[in-house]
C-alpha cells in the first residue's frame, strides 16, 4: 500500500520580542493552516481525476475550517496607496497575466508590476481573479453543492407549574403546551452577490414552508416565497413573521407564487450594478477580515458575539426588547462542569441570567430557569429561578465587574452557583434526558457580558452549529474595531433614542487611548483600553444628534498606567499626525416599529437607459432571481446587504427539507 504524507510545520521563535507577539502566533497558524488545505485540495483532486480509492486521516485543528480558496475576495483599487498587482499565488500581473511585457518585473513598490495597473490584487490576499477562479474550480470540484438536512419542525414546549423548592424532583406537576412557545431558529445560512450567491431547497415533506431573507446588519426581512418578494418588519418575532406570509400566500393568485411538497426553488443573488467593484457597496471589506469562530451556540437569539474578545452583547433588531439567549453547542458532562462570565455592562436592569437548560428546545424570549428543566441564577435581584417565572430564593445580587458562575456536575448531580468564585446556591438536581446545556440570558437594552472560557463554547467537531451572530471587525495593528463599516441604531421602546454597540479591542502590550467625536453618542468618549482587553461603547443617538458617522481617533500611550480625561487629550494634543489613527463607522438608523409590507420592484420594470429594457438604469441594490423547478418565477430588486435564510413552518407541522448550499459564484468573472 502506498503513502502520502503531508505535514505543515511553520518556525516561530520562542522569544516574542519586536514584531512577533501573542497574535503573531494566531496569524502564522491560520496562513500555514490554509496553505496547508490548499495543498491537499490539489492532492485531492488530482487522486479523483485519476480514479485512485484513497483512505483520508489526520490531525486537523477542530476551530479552523478549511479555506483553501482563501478569504471573501475584494479587487478594488485604493487610490493613495501602494496596490499590490503581482498576485501572491501565481507570481504574474494581476491583470494581463503572462501577457504583461512588464510581467514578473517589480514596480517602485512591493509586489507592485511595473505596468501599473489598475486591476490589482485581492485588497486581503492579493491573488488575482484568474487563480481565485481556479481555487473555486477545485473547491467545487471536491465538494459539489454541500446538500444540509434539516427538519425545521415546530417544538412543543411543555409549560410547567411547579411548587417553591430547591429541587427539580417534584413529580406533581401540571402540564399544558402553549402555542406561542415554539422553536423556529434562522439557519443562518450566508447568501451575497460575491462568493455565496446561490442557494436551493427541495421540499421533503410536511406542510407550508415560508422562505425568508433577513439582513444581517439592521434585522429586516424579506419574505421571497410564497407570494411576490415583499419587505417585512424588522420584528423579529416568528409568528409575526409566518401571519405576514400567510397573508401574501392568501394573496398570491398565479400558480406560479405557490409551491407543494417534491417542488424546489432555487434563490439566486447577483450584482448587475458593479456595486461592489465600483466601492459604492457597504460590503467592500478592505481591512476588513472574517473572525475565526472560537465561541459557538447551538442558539443564539438577540444576541451578538465579538471572537476576538469574548464579549457577549444583547443586539436585539426588535423595539419590544425580547428575551436574549445564548445556548452552548453542547451539554454539560465529565469534561464539560463549568462555565463562567464577567459583568462588562449591566444595560438598563441588569437582567442578566447564567444557568442550564434542555437545549435547542428551551422556548424563545424565556429567561433561563423560567421553563422546565432549567435553573438559573440572576443578577439583577440574586434570584435562584428554578423551572419558575419567580425566584424560588434569593442570594446576592451581581453588577459590574462581578464574575458569575454555575458549575454542573453530571455525575453527582450537583449544581452550583457562584458569584466572584464564592458559593451562594447548591442545588441537588435529576438529568433530563438529551442533558443540561449552558445558556445565558440578557433581557434589557445595553446588557454586555464576558465570557471567560472557550471550551463550554466549543463544539464537537461531528456537530458544527451554524456561526452565532457576531460582530464584523475591522482590524487594525493597534486596534480592531466593532462592527467594521457601520453601526446599526435600532430604535428602543417608545422613545425616539436609537441604540446600537461598537467595540474596541487592543490586542497589544501597550495602552491605547481614544476619543469618540461626536461626544454625545456615548457616555465615554475618552479613555483608554489596557492591553490585551476591549472596551464596550454603547451608542445612543437622541433626535438633536444630526451627525450621521462616529469618528474613532487613538493613539498607542507606551507608559500603562491610570490617565485622566485631561491627561489623555493632552497626549493626543501632543501626539504627531503619523501617530494618530482615524477610523470612521457610518450610522445606520432603522424604525423597528411595524409597518405596511411593500412588494420588491420586479427587475424587468426598471426604467432603461436605451428605452429598450436592455439595459436597466442603476440601481442602488442587487438582482434577486427566484426559480421553481428550475423556471424563473420573477426577478427583483434587492437592497444592498449581507443576508442569511430561514425557512418558516407556516402550519406548526413537521417538514422536511434539503438544502443545497452554494458552491461558488455562477457568474464568477463577471461580478468583478
């Protein structure tokens, strides 16, 4: 039998002096972890196309995917600075290739051809389009259309009345299911015009099913079918959203808009406009890099995750501030006993709850320890819920800075409640079958938490959730930045004050100032971050605020030590303007109040710039095709944005369903 071995192995010093440091590590293993999935990919197919059965095994990291075809390409050109145009994997001009008379001859600056160009590489990686193709090529060769089964069935939620106790194991109970506590997830699968552009279903079984487009940045849906594509509120409530479609199905006609069970439909995003190579979309990323998943949820609702820190914020696109919930991947278990989080911000109230729970079955906008099989400890009154909406007792209330913790013993069925590592609650309690599953629960405006484990956060590698919402980060050596390009203000109450987080994390030894302009917008607007720690910025911008950015200044302040708001303004007085960075975030201000649906424009109805339909004038937004059993339904247009799907059960049935995620761009080289 014959061998191939391949193994990746990158030199790092054991001194982290001068440029090398903690992150460089982080850096070096992810590129040496691509590269090395770029290798076996070619070996892959090479192994296919020559009909040679082959036995795959190794030692592959459970927290890295593999990227092979490396990260979400951007070509743009950046006026101002130096392009790279000699791509990183093939070592020819980005643009004309081989055909380049100035080709493999380097220009003033590096990794610049001498042709100037102004087709340069991937602003991230710097490959040109031609191998980008190619990577795609054998991506999709390897793994043709990754097919996902899901049954998107409604789960019952048995409410339970239980009696004042300190214990779980009260039989005399009464039961009784109610309708509003059903389970509908978003399965938060991607879909834009760049890379995952295409996606489709088939319908298994069972009864109706809604497909729906919610906007990742404001929370705003679209429901596509059935019915004519129509924008939805951004009311994140499930029945609200499955009434709404219910209505447009009633209202849909045309047998075309109607689907039945064996039916698929395809979905199918592109970029007409040249939105994204021109920079007029939002989605353009440079600077901007993917955070590696290190915390995973099985369930994460009204809740937004920065991975490079740990911070855990309620993010809720809804006014009636919901319920938020954070359930881990998997339950507790020998090796699974505690998990652990710090106080950062206590929000409004200080509703802020860590205990167990069932898993994928506890209801939505429920508190942890207020339904079944749960138990929880509270910070804002210290109450020990125990499967109650009361608290069944009362120890020491928690607020700022202060550590919770449950330790889970699966064995000796103990559970354990601490504040600052001290006991307050021991509880004695029976295993539901499926197991106990960590969750943390927010439930006001402004409520911002630290979770200071990865492990309880870390999923099986059989059984990978989908990436938990999280913050898009824009990193910069000194500073990285949360979200990357814009903040959403989602209107809170019946206020007319919008809100929305920003987070600024220093990933370096040395202490970072900074100053917030307008001033107004938060209640620091000056500071600093001590190293290797984040800052939390809660934004609130009233009806006299006009400004419609924020500005982010800072500086690198090498003495760390306390500095008053005076001290640090006259360091940035003091400071060169080399030494001073800028970062702006645009302010995305959204009415979450429920308003009239509106039906997408069709995109053959746009107005033309030959009068012959041929040529649409430009739109701010993208093409949205919508096929049924491979015939195109009707074309739209869609707004600009980042978008994830969810198919609604519109019955409380069971239906089953495949997915057909995409693979790659369907009309690659003319999206760029």
């Amino acid at each position: 039998n014959s061998v191939i071995t391949i193994e990746s192995k990158c030199y790092l010093p054991d001194m982290k002096v001068g440029p090398v440091d903690e992150l460089t590590e982080t850096y070096v293993r992810e590129y040496t972890w691509n590269i090395f999935c770029l290798y076996t990919d070619l070996l892959e197919k090479v192994l296919k196309q020559k009909n040679i059965i082959y036995l795959q095994t190794g030692e592959a990291p459970t927290d890295l995917a593999n990227l092979s075809v490396g990260c979400k390409h951007t070509w743009k050109h950046i006026p101002g600075k130096a392009n790279q145009s000699i791509c990183t994997m093939c070592n020819k001009c980005c643009d004309q290739g081989r055909k380049c008379k100035y080709n493999r001859i380097m220009g003033n600056n590096l990794r610049e051809c001498l042709c100037k160009t102004s087709s340069p590489g991937c602003v991230d990686c710097g490959i040109c389009i031609e191998c980008a193709a190619d990577l795609w090529s054998i991506r999709s060769y390897l793994r043709p259309m990754p097919i996902t089964e899901k049954n998107s069935k409604v789960v019952k939620i048995e409410k339970v009345e239980v009696k004042p106790s300190d214990t779980t194991e009260d039989k005399n109970v009464q039961k009784k299911v109610t309708p509003e506590e059903t389970n509908n997830v978003f399965l938060q699968i991607p879909l834009d015009p760049v890379t995952f552009n295409e996606l489709e279903y088939q319908h298994i079984s069972g009864g109706n099913l809604g497909v729906v487009l919610k906007e990742i940045d404001d929370g705003s849906c679209v429901s596509i079918f059935p019915g004519k594509a129509t924008t939805l509120s951004t009311d994140t409530d499930e029945q609200k959203i499955s009434d709404r479609i219910k209505v447009l199905m009633k209202q849909a006609t045309d047998s075309k808009y109607k689907s039945t069970v064996g039916e698929s439909l395809k979905l199918r995003i592109t970029d007409p406009f040249k939105l994204i190579t021109t920079g007029e979309d939002k989605l353009e990323i440079s600077g901007i890099q993917e955070s590696r998943v290190v915390y995973h949820a099985s369930i994460c609702r009204e809740m937004s995750v920065s991975h490079e820190s740990g911070l855990l914020c309620y993010n809720s696109a809804s006014h009636s501030v919901p319920v938020a919930q954070f359930i881990g991947p998997k339950p507790f278990s020998e090796n699974l006993k505690k998990i652990s989080l710090k106080i950062i911000d206590c929000g409004d109230k200080t509703n802020i709850g860590i205990g167990i729970c069932p898993g994928k079955a506890y209801p939505v906008n429920r508190m942890p320890g207020w339904n079944r099989w749960s138990i929880a400890y509270h910070a804002d009154d210290g109450g020990i819920f125990i499967e109650a909406g009361a608290a069944n007792s009362h120890v020491v209330k928690c607020t700022k800075g202060d550590v919770m913790s449950v330790f889970c013993d699966v064995v000796s069925k103990q559970l354990v409640f601490y504040k600052n590592d001290q006991e307050v609650k021991q509880i004695k309690i029976n295993i539901p079958r499926g197991g106990y599953w960590p969750m943390i629960g927010m439930h006001s405006v402004g409520e911002c938490v630290k979770l200071l484990e990865k492990d309880p956060w870390t999923p099986d590698p059989d059984d990978i959730p989908p990436k938990p919402a999280s913050f898009k980060t824009y990193k910069y050596g000194n500073l990285w930045i949360s979200p990357a390009r814009n903040v959403s203000l989602t209107k809170k109450g019946y206020t007319a004050n919008q809100c929305g987080w920003m987070l600024l994390h220093n990933p370096t030894k040395v202490l970072i100032g900074y100053k917030i302009t307008p001033e107004s917008l938060v209640k620091r607007p000056v500071g600093s971050i001590s190293p290797n720690d984040a800052n939390t910025l809660f934004l609130t911008k009233t009806s006299i605020i006009k400004e419609d950015a924020v500005t982010i200044q800072w500086i690198a302040i090498e003495q760390v030590k306390e500095y008053s708001t005076d001290q640090i303004l006259q360091l940035f007085d003091a400071a060169s303007s080399s030494s001073t960075y800028t970062h702006r975030l645009g302010l995305l201000i959204k009415d979450t109040a429920l308003g009239d649906v509106e039906t997408l424009p069709k995109f053959q109805d746009l107005g033309s710039t030959s009068g012959d339909g041929a040529s649409p004038v430009k739109q701010d937004g993208y093409k949205l095709e919508v096929f049924k059993n491979c015939i195109l339904v009707d074309s739209y247009l869609l707004k600009r944005g980042r978008y994830i799907l969810d198919l609604v059960d519109l019955d409380n049935t069971k239906p089953d369903y495949i997915i057909k995620r995409p693979k790659c761009p369907v009309s690659f080289n003319s999206n760029f």
